[in-house]
C-alpha cells in the first residue's frame, strides 16, 4: 500500500489561520493518506467506508469522521460521498484544550484522538453544521477581522458538535407536535416504544406522526429513536461508570447484540471499543 504523508502547510493551503473548510467529492478509492492536521469530515451525501491502521468503518449522509494527526486512512466510496472537510492545526487544538478543564470535551477529545473513528450527528443539528460550514468555505480573508471572524466561526461549529448529542434539540422545531413527540422519546428512552404508542400519546395517527417527522426532522420516528438512544449509550460510556449491560437498559435496549449493533453502525464502533478509546484520553 502506498502511504502518502500531507504537510500542516499543504493540508492548510498555507494558510495563517489554524482552519481550512473544503467541499470534496469522491467517486472512487483514495489512497492511504496521513495528515499532519486532525481532519473533521462531514458526509453531506452517499456512503464511504474508511479503512485505518486498527480496522474499519463506513460513514453516510449525517455522519462526520474523525482523522487525528499521523494517523493514516484510505476511503473507498460506495458509489459516492460528498462531503465537507474541516482541516484543524493540531497544535491549536492542544493548546485551546490546555484551557479546559474538562477532559470530555470535543476539543480535548479532538487534541488526543490517536485513531480514526466516527460519530453520529443528530438531526436537527445537521443542517446548522452544513450551513455553518458553507459560511467558512465561502467567507473572504482579506484582513485580521475576517480572521477573527473566521476563528469565531470555527468556535461555533465547534459548539454545534459538542452539543448535537446533548443540547435541546427541540429549540430548532416549529410543530408542537413533534416537539412534544421528541420531548417525550428523549425523557423515556428505556421504555420500548412504537409507532403507535407514540402517536397514541401525542393523539395523532401514526401517518399523521411519521409525515410531520420526516418534514420537521428529516427522519422517520423510529430512527429518530434509534439515533437518540445511540447518543445517549456514547454519553453514558464518557461520563458514568455504568457497565455495558446498565447502559443499554437505560437506553431500552435489553438484548447486548441488538445494542452493540445500533451503536455501531452510528459510531463505528462497538461500545466497548469506544469506552475504551475515551479511557485511553483521560
């Protein structure tokens, strides 16, 4: 295998600022490639499975990938992947997390990731991110304002990620219905819902539910349901010290197969892998 070794400068189109936004589309195999940058890649359409030094993982449409310094990885698209890419100096990151004393932060997190991985975005922050990142792309460095400017965006997508998982995410839904619907997954994620009980409680039909989710959300309740107790499991794995097993009750899943496959085909990982990759951090 060819390993192709990208410079901080190059990655960062040589730029003063410590970021660099670019829009990507692939339609075949990349070659293996280390960047001396952490890469954040945001999947806008189509799939890709991402091949590393410790395994692999497949990303789609929603998810973002995680690329730390020196760590190679090749993508192979499936048949397509659009995507938007955030190259982050390394160093800037260590030095903001130096600030923090939180150590499950996503900078933290992103200063001393020393393996490819991914993340779930939640729905109702995705399209925020892109229009975000869209700003980055399109917005005109000409003087230290705009560099400025630009950090400040930086910061902002940074906030947007360290809460898709965790912040309200009812504040961006305009039908009570589905807010009240949403509320209602969220507080009681253990209890085994369906379809029916949840419009039952919301007293709508089940047609009349999924419509109004898939024009709010993008999604339909079910796997609205099924992103948020993923979330929820990768929460508890960074801050309790709850075993596998009590994580995934709390969630409502009770079968450790089911549970170890949501989870993965969100994160790319299996729970026990992730615990273990935010131990390794701490």
């Amino acid at each position: 295998m060819t390993l192709h070794s990208i410079p901080r400068d190059r990655a960062l189109a040589e730029s003063r600022l410590p970021v660099v936004v670019k829009r990507m589309s692939f339609t075949g195999p990349t070659d293996a490639i280390s960047y001396e940058c952490t890469k954040l890649m945001l999947v806008l359409e189509g799939e890709s499975t991402i091949t590393h030094e410790g395994g692999s993982f497949t990303v789609s449409s929603g998810d973002i990938a995680v690329l730390p310094h020196g760590s190679w990885f090749a993508g192979s698209p499936s048949p397509s992947a659009h995507t938007m890419t955030m190259y982050i100096d390394t160093a800037y990151l260590i030095q903001q997390a130096k600030w923090l004393d939180n150590e499950e932060s996503l900078i933290w997190e992103l200063a001393h990731a020393n393996a490819p991985s991914s993340r779930r975005i939640n729905v109702l922050i995705r399209e925020h991110l892109a229009r975000s990142l869209t700003k980055m792309i399109d917005a005109p460095i000409a003087s230290s304002a705009d560099e400025l400017m630009q950090l400040s965006r930086l910061n902002g997508v940074v906030a947007l990620l360290e809460g898709s998982t965790r912040t309200d995410v009812t504040e961006h839904v305009r039908r009570r219905e589905v807010e009240a619907a949403v509320r209602l997954l969220l507080s009681n994620l253990s209890r085994p819902w369906t379809v029916e009980q949840l419009a039952r409680e919301i007293a709508l039909s089940t047609s009349q539910l999924t419509r109004l989710f898939n024009a709010e959300l993008g999604v339909a309740p079910a796997r609205f349901l099924r992103e948020a107790r993923a979330a929820k499991i990768a929460d508890l794995l960074r801050m309790d010290k709850l075993s596998l097993e009590q994580a995934f009750a709390l969630v409502g899943l009770r079968h450790p197969s089911q549970a170890h496959r949501l989870f993965r085909s969100y994160y790319g990982l299996t729970p026990g892998e992730y615990r273990a990759s935010v131990s390794s951090h701490e």
